[in-house]
C-alpha cells in the first residue's frame, strides 16, 4: 500500500528533484531520475518520465533539455535568480538586529530556494568576520508585533530601557510603559527605529526597536493620521543622524568640491548645491541638530564649515573646544 501511495506522488518527488537537484551547470539524466525515485520506493521506466517532464513543462515548469555528452534535464527559472538570493543572504547576514541564531535559520531558508549546488555558494557568502550581532532574539518578534499592531491600527505599549556601563538594562520613566501610535518601521545606520506618534506630546518619536521590550498590542485604535497623512520617511530619516534627536533647523554648510558626492548620497539628487568659487559650494539642508549630525560635519575636518545660523556654529565651537579641552589635560 505504502508503494501504491508513493506512485501516485511521482509528479511531487520529481517536482523535488528537479528544484533540489538541478541547475544549468547540474543536468540530471533520466537513468539517474529513475535511480533517485527508487529511493523514495517509486518505480518509474524511461518513456513514462518523458510524459512526466513534458506533464510539469505544460504546468509551467521551466524544465530545459541538455545535449552535452549525455542527454540530461535541469530546473531553468526558480522564483529567485542566484543573485537575488545573495542579496538576500547579505542583508540578513548584516543585518545587525537579526540575532546570529536568526540570521542561520533564515539563510539555511533561503538557500532551499537553490540548487544544493547552488546553495554551497551562498555558505560561502555569509561568512564575514567578527560582524557584531544583537543578542536579544526577541527583536526578530518585536518587528513582528508591531507590524502586526500598525495592520490592526492599534495603539501599543512597551519597556524602553538604556544599556548601564555594568551591561545590565536601565528602564527608562522608572519601568514605567510608553504608549504609542505606531505607523512605520525604518532601518537606519544598522539599526531598526519605529517611529510613532505620541498624542501626549503630539511629536512624531522614534524608538530603537531592540531597546523595546514587553510590547502589548492596545485595544485602542492608533492616534496622528493627520500627521502621517503626508509623513515623508525618507525626508524624516535624511533630517535624523543616526536617529539622535535635536531642534531641527535649516543649515547653511559650505563644502570642498571632493566632497559633493557625500552630500548627495546624504541628501539626495534633489538637493541644490551653490557654487561659491572655484573649488567650494554651499548648501541648506534641513537637520535635526545633535551631537551625531556635529561630529558629522567634524568628520569632514576643513574640507566641510556650517556658515550659518549663528546658534549652530556656537554648538559646533562649543563641541569641538570641548574636545580640545579634554585634550590638552593629558
């Protein structure tokens, strides 16, 4: 009876076969298909293969024939191309929020939509050495349930904590919840923010969701659709280095001509970059001021100066005399 039962599922381990078995460079004969299927207990003979392939051709499977010094058959279009499943396999592997637990289990995944063949070389393009990973496996979740939260238009709550110079959790508000409006999740400088709106406050906040524990879903529906009616993300995340918060304000930078390519990696084609002379030209970019958007523009050393406003310039003075402060005790 088991061997009836596994004739009728030919099609299906054939099916496995060709997707497991075969890629342009690994034909598979019809002897070594017949060979294959007696391991699953299933008797096949030469002409009832050939009906079988032309069966899953007219299915819609591109499976190809192969004149080389054997005539052999192989699975041609998969749903993922080889490149796209690297891609895949690299931004899992980078992804620093994804624990290294996770990021295994989602790239042996991947590599079931190859060849095993082909699957050998995706493992050899994970590895990268010394890739710091986050530890907390449940930020793979906490994505989860706000997805979830922001498809059930609810409100949710949850634990924001700091990391203490002992390694150990700090709950910010004294462990008391935050209750937000979530409405988008974004990745920025390897790390994945929620941003949401605070009805308290009525600001649009983001949080760092591997900082965010114990999330409840809210029966209460979520507030701010007027504010995100027309919310930009990208526009948000350009104003925001590094998500650190600050006033934001329009800024005056004037930069060395070497550099105008980071300027619109940073800013984008749109923005507008005025020549000042030959070898300099200015820009207005619209920023959150922080500490992380002034250690950006020290970055550039003489190469990048904030022209104005005024305050600006004062917090730069400020930051970088600070430095040199420190400095000059040693």
């Amino acid at each position: 009876m088991a061997k009836e039962s596994n004739q009728k599922a030919k099609l299906l381990y054939l099916i496995k076969i060709f997707e497991e078995k075969t890629d342009q460079e690994h034909p598979i004969t019809i002897n070594e298909l017949i060979s294959l299927l007696a391991n699953f207990g299933i008797s096949a003979e030469r002409k009832s293969l050939y009906r079988d392939i032309e069966l899953l051709q007219s299915f819609g499977y591109d499976i190809i024939a192969q004149r080389s010094k054997t005539y052999g058959y192989y699975l041609a279009s998969r749903i993922f191309e080889l490149a796209e499943l690297k891609l895949l396999v690299d931004a899992v592997q980078s992804s620093k929020f994804i624990t290294h637990k996770k990021s295994n289990e989602l790239i042996k995944k991947i590599e079931s939509l190859a060849s095993e063949h082909e699957a050998k070389q995706l493992q050899r393009q994970v590895y990268v050495a010394n890739r710091i990973k986050n530890a907390n496996e449940s930020i793979y979740y906490n994505v989860d349930r706000i997805h979830s939260a922001i498809g059930e238009n609810s409100k949710i709550s949850f634990k924001y904590f700091d990391w203490t110079m002992n390694k150990e959790k700090a709950f910010r508000k004294d462990g008391e919840k935050y209750t937000v409006s979530p409405w988008a999740l974004t990745w920025d400088d390897e790390n994945y923010y929620l941003v949401a709106y605070e009805t308290e406050t009525d600001m649009v906040k983001h949080y760092r969701v591997d900082k965010m524990m114990y999330i409840d879903a809210l029966c209460e529906k979520r507030d701010g659709k007027k504010k995100f009616a027309e919310f930009d993300m990208a526009i948000y995340s350009k104003k925001f280095f590094g998500m650190f918060n600050g006033n934001e304000e329009t800024v005056t930078i004037r930069c060395h001509k070497s550099i105008a390519g980071v300027i619109i990696d940073r800013f984008g084609k749109d923005i507008t970059l005025f020549p000042d002379d030959a070898e300099h030209f200015k820009a207005n970019i619209n920023v959150a001021v922080s500490p992380m958007f002034l250690g950006w523009v020290f970055n550039f050393g003489d190469k990048m100066e904030i022209v104005s406003p005024k305050g600006v310039i004062s917090k730069f003075k400020e930051m970088a005399q600070g430095v040199v402060d420190k400095y000059e005790q040693v």
